[in-house]
C-alpha cells in the first residue's frame, strides 16, 4: 500500500470502518449525519441543480444519437429505470416531459425528499417547459401542478432496496445512471440486475465516474493501493467508490448476458502519472492494462446479448 504518513492512515482506516458500520446498521441515521443527497456540491442554487438535470437528459440523447425530435419519439411509451437518482428526482420529471410513460427510480439509501429547495428546482424544470412537455410535467404530480403533493405513481415511483436492485424483469425500455454504478456494493448483482430487468428489445446508458471522489490520500488514483480487505471495511456500506476499472465492467456485462454496444472514456490521466503508486496497487489491479487504470470515466450502452 502507499503510503507518507501510516500514523495518519491508520486513524483514517479507523475512523472510517467506524462510519461504514453505522452505514451497515443504521443507513437512515448515516445519511442524515452525512448529509448526503446525491447531487454533489453543497450550497448549490435551484437553478444549478435544475441546469445540471436538463444537462443530464441532454447528455443521455446524445448518447443515443438522436435530435430533440428523436429523442421525444424514442421515449414516447418508455418505462425507464433510473439508478441512484439522488434526493431530486429531476431526470425522471424531464424524461416524463418528454414522453416517457412511466420512470422508475431505486437507490440504496433513502435520499429524496420534498425540501423547499428540492421544490424549487421542480418549479424551475416545469418552467423551463413549453406546450405538451410542460402539461405532461405538471401531471407527474398526484395534484397536478404541485409538485409538494409528491409524484404520482403512475409516472414516478421511487423505491428503496439494500443493494440498489430493481428486482425487475423484462419491465424496462431503457436504463440509465450517471455516476452510480462506481458506488453500488455488489457491481456483479447490478449488472445482472440491469440485464434482467431490461426488456428483450431494451437499451442501456451509464455514465461511470471512476475517480477517487475525494479518497486519494498523497497522490491521484492512491485509493487504488488499499489492500482490498481494508477498503470494505472502510467503504462497503456507505456508498463510496467500489473501485471498480474499465476492465471489470467489460467483464461482468459479457457474463451478465448483455452486449456492449458502445465504451467511450470521458476523461483519462497521463499514463505517467501513475508510476509512482503502480507497484503499490492492490492486486485486483495489477493486471489491468496501465492505458486502461488511467481512465477517469467512461460512458457505456448496452443491450441483451439475445436482442
């Protein structure tokens, strides 16, 4: 492992497996300690969040390849399936709008809620809304056009699982996340789970963040260096990375059934910048090619390998 400093490591690794158990049991209570919600950046304004959502969809269309036009066809009847929507449920409202027949969210933590500042990023997705997009918004909600009286269920459901598994079979046109599938405990159920749940003729769209999200210690990409058993006592339960590469996820979705269609980096460091911590890295990593350990993030679409 690497390492500058093991007296400030070993406080962090018990601080941190001391926090994972409260995860474990209490999952409900650490979220509130935490504040987790999902979106990021505290201190962020209705308006940030409601650009950064419409962004989202805007993302997920392009991924697919189509125009405005398209993308509203394409969705017209869908039932989606979004992973780890967080506390807002602002794609699912978007997706909605425009077309969609039904979203269903699950997450592993219980994050969404009617906050006044939550509320107001609904206001401003509907009001950044014209015509048949905006009525199919306002009558998301179980009173139409008020978004504190929650979501109706017949356009937006929202569900809790341990593992953040839909449980679903054959039940969804399309199934999207963005920087989910990097946090998920158990990527090999969550793979399986998307194959399932995805009808014959179903596509799969996920953005994968696969930076440290704020765990390297010294140096980028550090993270990867705790010895495996360490790190889930740490961080199996409190949704942080799984540490996961590139490789690994072309490989559970082969063995999971389904078909890569498309696998695009978004970012990628210099391989150089890894040459210091690579002989420290733990052992499910070693052989993974250094071109593709430097990936930061990818985009991955997917379909069943029997479509």
């Amino acid at each position: 492992m690497y390492t500058k400093n093991p007296a400030k490591d070993v406080l962090l690794f018990a601080k941190a497996v001391a926090s994972n158990l409260v995860a474990r049991w209490t999952p409900g209570f650490y979220v509130k300690l935490t504040r987790q919600t999902g979106r990021g950046r505290d201190g962020e304004k209705p308006e940030e969040i409601a650009r950064y959502f419409r962004s989202c969809v805007n993302d997920y269309r392009d991924q697919l390849g189509l125009s405005d036009s398209e993308f509203d066809l394409y969705l017209r009847g869908k039932v989606v399936l979004e992973y780890g929507p967080g506390d807002i449920l602002g794609v699912a409202l978007l997706l909605i709008a425009r077309g969609a027949e039904r979203v269903h969210c699950v997450d592993r933590f219980p994050l969404s809620s009617t906050s006044d500042k939550n509320l107001a990023v609904y206001r401003l997705l509907i009001d950044s809304l014209e015509g048949e997009q905006r009525r199919r918004a306002l009558a998301a909600f179980s009173e139409a056009g008020r978004p504190e009286s929650g979501f109706a269920s017949q356009r937006i459901d929202y569900l809790v699982s341990p593992n953040g598994l839909s449980g679903a079979t054959n039940a969804y046109d399309l199934v999207i996340s963005r920087a989910v599938l990097e946090h998920v405990n158990n990527l090999d159920d969550t793979m399986l789970d998307i194959a399932k749940s995805m009808k014959p003729t179903g596509m799969a769209v996920h953005q994968v963040d696969l930076k440290s999200h704020g765990l390297d210690r010294y140096v980028e990409f550090d993270f990867l260096t705790w010895p495996s058993v360490l790190y889930r006592l740490m961080y199996s339960h409190k949704g942080f990375p799984n540490r996961w590469r590139v490789d690994r996820y072309r490989t559970l979705a082969v063995n999971a059934g389904l078909k890569i269609t498309r696998l695009t980096p978004t970012d990628k460091l210099e391989p150089g910048r890894l040459s210091s911590i690579q002989p420290y890295m733990a052992p499910e990593f070693r052989n993974t090619p250094i071109e593709e350990l430097c990936w930061a993030g990818f985009w991955i679409q997917m379909i069943r390998g029997d479509a």
